[in-house]
C-alpha cells in the first residue's frame, strides 16, 4: 500500500459583510436587551448579507483572500468543497457556482451539508483525495448566509447568527507537519433539536408553509447547549489520543463560535488559558461552518499562529454532527 502524503492548510482567507448588526439593534426588533444577549451568549454584533449577496459571493472573497496567500490560482484547483446549509439555491450546487465565479476550470466540485460541522467534514474529506496522491489543491469553504433563514421576530434565535466566509487551501506539506488526526460523528436521533423545516421534499414550499414560518430556522436552544459542551471535550479527546499527544501540547484551539460559555467549559476542562483559543464570536456571532475558518483566518492574520503549533479545529452543529482536527502547522509545500 502507498504511503499517504502529509496534507497541510498552505493558505487561508474570510470574508465578512460590511452591514453590523448590534444587540442595541435587536433591542428595536425584539424583545431582548444587550445585556441579557452578552451575559448568555458573549455576542455583540453580527454582520448581515445584502440583499444581493448570495453565499457564493461571500465564499468568492474568501476564496481569493486563500489563493492569494497559499500562491496558487484558481486553475490550479483540484477540487472546490463547500459547506454550506445556506446553499444559492437546491442544485447547481454552490460548489459549482463558486468554481465558474473563479474560473477553476479543472476542480470538481461538491457541497457538503454538516451545518456547523460543515467546515470539519470538509477539511476531513479533502485531506483524503490529497493523502492517497488523487489530488494536490483542494480548496475548503465554509460559508452562511443565514441572516436568509433567521425569524427576526424569535428573540430566541435572532440574536445568534450572522453571516460570513472562511476558506482555506488544502496540499501536501513535509513529513511532520500538516493533519495528524480526525474525529467526525453524527446522532440523527437529534436532527429535530436544530432545522429548517420546510423546502426540502418532506414539506415543500407552499403558501402555508411560509405563513407558518417553516422556512426560518429552529432550535432547542437548551439541549443543544447540553450536546455541544459533551461533544467538544469529548472530539478534542479524541484527537489528541489519535494523535498520541497530551492536551499540555495544544498550542491554539480554533472552536466553533456559537456560545462563549460552552468555548470557556472547553478551556476549563483541558486547562487552556485564553490565550490559546480563537474566539471572535463578540463580533460575528454563529456563523455556522464559517466560523472555524474565520476564526483560524483571522489568528493567522494576527500572527498567533507560527510553523510546528498544534492546533486542535473543533465543532459541533445540526444534524446532530460533530467533528475535530489536529494539525501541526506549516503552510510549505511539499
């Protein structure tokens, strides 16, 4: 059996709408107060998608932010994966879009769905083509435009999400470097905690489902809180075991932003101080698989990431689905 390559992140890119959304503005929309927002969720701000603003434009900044700094184009693209619960439309996929946006001509091309995991499961996928030689570039998307999906009259959802777009750039890097472990996991039994009702096949889109509010997102916004602090200690666990290392060795946990104190029970349990976790979510809110790559985008950015740190990428979302990385940083290509 061929030995696999070692498959890194050789560059990374986000992209954030330019309209904010502050929780004084919600207090004119709903009943809700900044106080009541920040004390529960830690969440300042979002930033919100323009009428005219599909995902695909959103990932397309991303996009290019990525290529630029891993110095490879677009037509030397392998393969374009996005995760994305908040596709353009049903099909073509966005996947597709985005690659005639860039002019990826040689990529193929596919979204995943892993809502908030969706990043991970992406990584994950794409890591596998590069390891066994099939491909070199693969470029990773996560991106949400779900200010489209969210009832601004349900305080208890609207004061959670905004939109955004992380990218990155996966290729083969030197031996020692680069994905040393994964975890992926997923318990349909819970799917009706977190979901969009209606437009798919089960409930299409009718006059009474829109009256409804089946379009707009929903969540058990206790349960989910109670899986999400389980899964995050229990995915990191995961990883650092497969990868044969202590939790003394994480150098930078990138989580996923969806509520500052299931992030602070994580630092808790694996005695990390604040200085070794990304966390932008004050500013962003939940993104939904756009918040892992955004978040590690911008501790890149800010110089908080430097050749031979472990990173552990953890996350958690609908479905119920879950996921962690471990990586040694080095964006060299092999």
């Amino acid at each position: 059996m061929a030995q696999l390559r070692p498959v890194g992140i050789l560059g990374t890119g986000s992209y954030t709408p330019e309209r904010v959304l502050t929780n004084a503005d919600l207090e004119k929309m709903v009943e809700t107060n900044d106080e009541w927002i920040v004390t529960r969720t830690g969440i300042r701000e979002r930033r919100i998608s323009s009428k005219e603003q599909a995902s695909s434009d959103l990932a397309y900044e991303a996009a290019q932010r990525a290529l630029k700094k891993a110095n490879i184009t677009a037509e030397e693209l392998d393969m374009i994966i996005v995760a994305t619960v908040t596709p353009d439309m049903m099909f073509p996929s966005t996947a597709c879009i985005l690659q005639d946006k860039l002019g990826a001509k040689k990529a193929s091309a596919l979204d995943i769905s892993a809502a908030c995991t969706g990043f991970l499961y992406g990584v994950t996928t794409a890591s596998q083509f590069i390891a066994n030689g099939m491909y070199r570039y693969v470029l990773v998307i996560g991106v949400e435009s779900l200010s489209k999906i969210t009832n601004y009259e349900d305080r208890n959802t609207c004061v959670l999400f905004g939109d955004g777009a992380g990218a990155a750039i996966l290729g083969p890097v030197p031996e020692g470097y680069g994905f040393k472990a994964f975890d992926l996991g997923a318990d349909g039994s819970g799917g009706e905690l977190l979901n969009l009702p209606a437009g798919g096949s089960r409930l299409p889109a009718t006059a009474e489902t829109v009256e409804q509010g089946l379009h707009y997102m929903y969540m058990a916004g206790s349960e989910v809180f109670k899986f999400a602090v389980r899964v995050m200690n229990s995915a990191t666990e995961t990883v650092l075991e497969k990868a044969g290392l202590e939790k003394e060795s994480i150098d930078l946990l990138v989580p996923h932003q969806a509520n500052l104190r299931i992030i602070e029970a994580a630092l808790k349990r694996f005695g990390l101080s604040e200085d070794k976790v990304a966390i932008n979510l004050d500013r962003y809110g939940n993104m939904s698989s756009a918040s892992i790559p955004v978040a590690l985008d911008e501790a890149v950015e800010a110089g908080r990431v430097k050749e031979g740190d472990n990173l552990v990428l953890v996350g958690f979302g609908g479905g119920l689905t879950w996921g962690a990385a471990l990586l040694t940083w080095c964006t060299k290509q092999a």
